[in-house]
C-alpha cells in the first residue's frame, strides 16, 4: 500500500509550511493523507491553481460524500452557505449580494472605515496609554465593526457570533458543538431577518429581508444562511490578515520606511501582503465530477482536491523571489481570494479595511513596536492562519 505524506498543517507565522517549497520542484500533482482515508489530490503550482478553480468539473459541494472536507464531521450544507454550492444555486444566491459589494459601492464606506480606524486608534491610545493588545484593541474590533455596519447586525452581540464562529471554525472542533454554534447563530439572525422585514434599516439584512425574503425570491433560512457566511466571512479573516500584515512589516523595516516615504504604496503594498502571507491555509476544498487530466496527472471523477494558495503564490514560476516581500511588487493576480466563480465577494472590503487600517495605524504610531518576539505568538487554532494576541507598545 503506498503511503501519502500528510497535508502540512503547522506553518511558521509569516511562511508556508515549508514541505509547499521542496513539493513545487517535484511531482506536479499529489496526494496526501489527511483524516480517515481521505487522500485528495494537493495542488502547489500557481497555473494548476488557476486551471483547477476556474474549471466548473470541479465541484464545491460539500455534500458530496467524499468531499475533502478539514475534519471528520465537518457541518453539512445547509441553506444560503453558498460558498459550498454550485451552479445554478450558488449563482442565484451570490448574484442577490453582487449590489452590495461591488468596488464603487465599497468605496463609498472609505468614510465609515477611517472613522472606525480613527475611534479605535483613539480608545488605544487614551490615558496615556502606550501599550497594547492589538488583536483586541484594532485588528479584530475594526473588520467587525465595519462588516456589523454593513449587515445591520448589532455589534453589541459580537461576543455570542464570537463565540459561535470559533466553536465553527475551530480545526480541532467537536462535531456536536459546532452544530448547536450553528444552530444558535442562526436562531439569532433569523429573528434579526424577521425583525427586519417589518422594520427595515439602511443596511443588508434590512435589503434581503424585504426585497428578497418578502418576495419570496428567497427563503427566510437562505438569507440567514447568507447573512451567517458574510458575518463569519467578513470578521476573522481580515483581522488574521491584518495582525500578520503588521508583523510581516515590523520585520521588514526597509519595506515600512518604504511605506513611510511614500504613501501611494500602500495599495501594491496590501496586495503584496495578501500574497506573501495566504491566510486561507487549509486549502481550498473541491470535489472532481469528471476524470480530468491536470498538467499530465488524471483527477478521477469522485475524487477530493485541496488547492494550496499559500504554496501558489509563493510559486516562483508566477512571481520570481516568491519569499520576498517586496511592496513594490506586481502582485496582482496573487491567489489569496481564490480564483472563479467563488472568488472572495468580500474582497473590495477587505482590501478597504487592510489600506485604511494598516496605513493609519503606522501614521498614527510611528513608533510602533512588537513586545514579544514573533516565535512566541500563539497561533490561530481555526483554518484561518494568524495569531492570538500581538502585544505592541509605541513611545
Ligand atoms: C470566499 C479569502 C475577506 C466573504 C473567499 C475565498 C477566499 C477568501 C480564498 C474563496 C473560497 C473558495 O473558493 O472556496 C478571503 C481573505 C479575506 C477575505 C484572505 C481577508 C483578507 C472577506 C470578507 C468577506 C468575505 C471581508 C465578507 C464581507 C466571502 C464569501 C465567500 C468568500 C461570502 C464565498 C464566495 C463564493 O463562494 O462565491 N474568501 N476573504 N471574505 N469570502 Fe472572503
């Protein structure tokens, strides 16, 4: 019986496990163990990352029986979760948000995003202050804020969905509890969507309770199913990126003082961060519904495929010195929002939350320093990469 490497899940904080750089000069396509035995294809190379995700033989189905999902047990499909849905119930469902998250209309909460950069940097900084927890002072608060914001979900309530999204997303979760965190989140945003059919605000759950729930174009469950995705989406992957963005550039001074210079480089900057560091390191997830022939190997239909997007953006072939970061660097075209048809609908967002929060805290702070060597931060338990907490001090 042949025996499959495991799929590397330790990582160093700011680097791809290190197993992703001696596999790209191998075998193109391989498999590896991950639990029970699941054995799906891995995909390393940039092109075979491009070729795969934008192929629609590739299934997100996670119903499929022998979808590669993270752990055994792993939540099922449910409604309105249509980043594990294809055609033509993805589409039908990703098109009702398309409005809301388009560059132009993103652009727009330029204004609400600085103001939320602001108030936080000030409540870092009063009294004195001149130390802190920039996880929970920045980091988390700012993306939570703005996607509460966006959603008409109360942020008083981000203890619970807190809670609820770790007990979701946690690698090392027990089925059972991840399912009652599931239930419970969506008890609670499917009274917000009821509430909001009758009495509607200005933001996203108000304009899918009445425009789509009430006109029966979706079920109440798809638009919390909807709503759940965007929430938990929308909070914990940016804040991941931000902290790990603002390690990576403490660590590299001359890329900060590049940034100190010259502050037009901050948006080929986020991009270069958002390559460098992949924070999506479980891998994307697909299921093949044909034989399909990938750079020579034959994927057969049935069988799991885990695309590696930290290990494709630091592909050599697509960006020469993939180890560098290098804020003056083309990085476009960097996988870290996946690739076709689920490509991050949060990702206009997110690039708006990274720029504005990033370019504010180090203006602000220009002294900024961590207070804990970076080896010692504990990291992320979820499959999401990034850390704990980020002890930092200015002055
Ligand atoms: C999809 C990364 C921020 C909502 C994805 C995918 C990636 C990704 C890699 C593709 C998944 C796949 O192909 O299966 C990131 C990163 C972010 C970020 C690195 C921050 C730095 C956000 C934000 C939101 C969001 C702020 C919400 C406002 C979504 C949703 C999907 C998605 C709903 C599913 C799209 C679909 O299946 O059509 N994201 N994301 N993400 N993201 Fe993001």
């Amino acid at each position: 019986m042949t025996t499959h490497p495991p799929l590397p899940t330790i990582r160093p904080l700011l680097d791809p496990a290190p197993e992703y750089a001696n596999w790209q000069s191998g075998e193109p396509i391989r498999r590896v163990a991950i639990w029970g035995d699941h054995t799906p294809w891995l995909i390393t190379r940039y092109e075979d990352a491009r070729t795969i995700l934008a192929d629609p033989r590739f299934s997100a189905d996670a119903n499929h029986p022998a979808f590669p999902h993270t752990r055994p047990g792993a939540p099922p499909q449910a409604p309105g979760l249509f980043h594990q849905m294809d055609p033509p119930d993805h589409t039908r469902l990703r098109r009702m948000l398309i409005p809301d998250f388009t560059f132009r209309r993103i652009e727009q909460l330029d204004g609400a995003i600085q103001r939320i950069c602001d108030d936080l940097l000030d409540a870092m900084t009063a009294g004195g202050a001149t130390e802190a927890d920039l996880v929970a002072s920045y980091a988390l608060p700012l993306p939570t804020l703005a996607i509460c914001e966006l959603l008409g979900v109360p942020y008083k309530d981000r203890g619970f969905f807190r809670a609820k999204s770790s007990a979701l997303t946690s690698v090392a979760g027990n089925p059972a509890e991840a399912m009652a965190a599931r239930m419970a989140l969506y008890g609670y945003l499917r009274a917000l969507v009821e509430r909001r059919v009758g009495d509607p605000a200005d933001d996203l759950v108000s304009r899918l309770a009445t425009e789509r729930v009430a006109t029966g174009e979706a079920t109440p469950e798809e638009a919390t199913g909807m709503i759940s995705l965007l929430l938990l989406a929308g909070h914990e992957t940016t804040a991941n990126m931000f902290s790990l963005a603002v390690v990576a550039l403490l660590e590299n001074r001359a890329q900060l003082d590049a940034l100190h210079a010259d502050d037009s480089l901050w948006p080929s900057a986020v991009e270069e961060l958002l390559r460098h560091l992949t924070v999506i390191h479980s891998g994307i997830r697909r299921i093949a519904t044909e034989d399909v022939e990938v750079s020579g190997v034959r994927i057969g239909a049935g069988e799991g495929v885990i695309v590696a997007l930290q290990a494709a953006n630091r592909d050599p072939s697509a960006y020469p010195d993939p180890d560098v970061l290098d804020a003056r660097r083309d990085a476009s075209g960097h996988l870290a929002f996946g690739h076709g048809l689920h490509q991050c609908i949060g990702q206009s967002l997110a690039r708006a939350e990274l720029r504005l929060g990033l370019s504010t805290l180090f203006r602000t702070l220009p002294t900024l320093r961590l207070t804990a060597s970076p080896d010692s931060l504990a990291l992320s338990t979820s499959t999401v990469h990034g850390v704990q907490t980020l002890p930092v001090a200015w002055r």
